[in-house]
C-alpha cells in the first residue's frame, strides 16, 4: 500500500502549481500538479475510456487506484 498524500499536502501542491503558472511555467505546473494521487473511481474511468497504456504514459500518480483496486487493477 502506497502513502496516503493528506489534503494539506495537495492543497500545497495545489498552490505552488498555480504559482508556476503564474511564472508561465505550464509544463513544469502540470508535472507537478500529476503528483497529486488521481482519484481512484477517475482513474478507473480513463482506463475503461482511454486504456490503460494510456492512462500510465500521461505520468498521473495512480496511487488511490491501487490501494482501492489493487497493484493489479490495470492489467484486469
């Protein structure tokens, strides 16, 4: 089981994310901002939409996913 990130610590992210953004540094915002665990019923939805190669190159941290559905849930 993966380390749960508290809301605190999102938020945070959160906030240096838009403070990037503000310094025009889009990409470096959005990196950061994939830190922050995808929800896991979101993250089942983009496999089932997208699949699941997909869903692990665009780098999204799947952490909630797995401790929900499992280390295998991808590979269902």
């Amino acid at each position: 089981m993966s380390q749960t990130m508290t809301l605190h610590e999102q938020l945070a992210i959160g906030v240096k994310a838009i403070e990037l953004k503000k310094q025009g540094k889009l990409e470096e915002a959005l990196e950061l901002q994939k830190t922050i665990p995808l929800p896991a019923y979101l993250a089942k939805w983009a496999k089932k939409r997208f699949g699941a190669d997909t869903l692990i190159k665009t780098g999204w941290n799947l952490s909630e996913a797995e401790d929900e559905y499992g280390r295998d849930w991808l590979t269902k």
